[in-house]
C-alpha cells in the first residue's frame, strides 16, 4: 500500500507502506481527514522537523542507543532498505522524491553496488530455466 505524504517542497509523493505495518498506522489517522497529518504540530498542521526532533525524536534515539540518530539518516536507511529489497532505481526515486533517476543514483549508488551478485545469480537462474524447458 502507498501513503501519500507532504514533503518540504509541498509536492505529493507516495511512499510504500509494508501491510504488516498499517494496522498500527491505521490507529494513527482513524477519524482523521483525507490529506490531513497524521501526527499533527501542537495548533494542528504539518510538524515540522524542528518541532518532531525537539518534540519526541531525539529522546526516542537516545533511549535506543542512538545519539545523535536524525531523520535524514532514516531516510537512507529506508532507501538501503528498499534498495536491498529489490527496489528499482525509479521506485526509490519516487519515494524519496527525487527530480530524476540520475540524482538517486548520484547518492545512492553504492547501495546497488552488491547488486552485480544478484544480476548474476538471477541470469544464471534464467539461463537454467531455459536450459530445462528444452
């Protein structure tokens, strides 16, 4: 499922959402309208990182163990995380927002570094299954 979200620039973007997680979510945005935060600043409206980071997150990342952890970090972890997934370039571009395919690669490139294994083992795997059929 995809969650359409409102990122700095204020242009729609949809993010992938793994269904094991949308029933927490779902708790979250019940009764809330269309288009509309799910967590929402103080006076309501869009929370902003300031007011997210000061609010709740770096306490959170110090309980964990993780001082100094920020949401940028969490969004490379969840390109590396999609990206190990199978993700393709164009998929991650539209999570992330990015203006082009090129610009995704330019930061995220060395991610699909490890990707030449898996290229291989999946021609081979076609290789083999074409071998088999004849």
């Amino acid at each position: 499922m995809q969650l359409d979200s409102q990122p700095k620039d204020y242009e729609a973007r949809s993010i992938p959402v793994p269904a094991s997680l949308l029933a927490e979510l779902k708790t979250h945005v019940d009764g809330k309208d269309a288009g509309s935060p799910a967590f929402a600043a103080a006076r309501g409206g869009w929370l902003r990182e300031r007011v997210f980071r000061h609010g709740w997150f770096d306490e959170a990342a110090e309980m964990i163990g993780q001082d100094g952890l920020t949401p940028h970090e969490m969004r490379h972890t969840a390109a590396s995380l999609a990206i190990s997934a199978g993700a393709n370039v164009k998929a991650v571009q539209r999570m992330l927002g990015y203006a082009s395919a090129a610009a995704t690669l330019d930061v995220y490139s060395d991610l699909f570094d490890s990707d030449l294994d898996t290229v291989s083992a999946a021609l081979d795997e076609q290789i083999l299954q074409v071998h088999t059929v004849r």
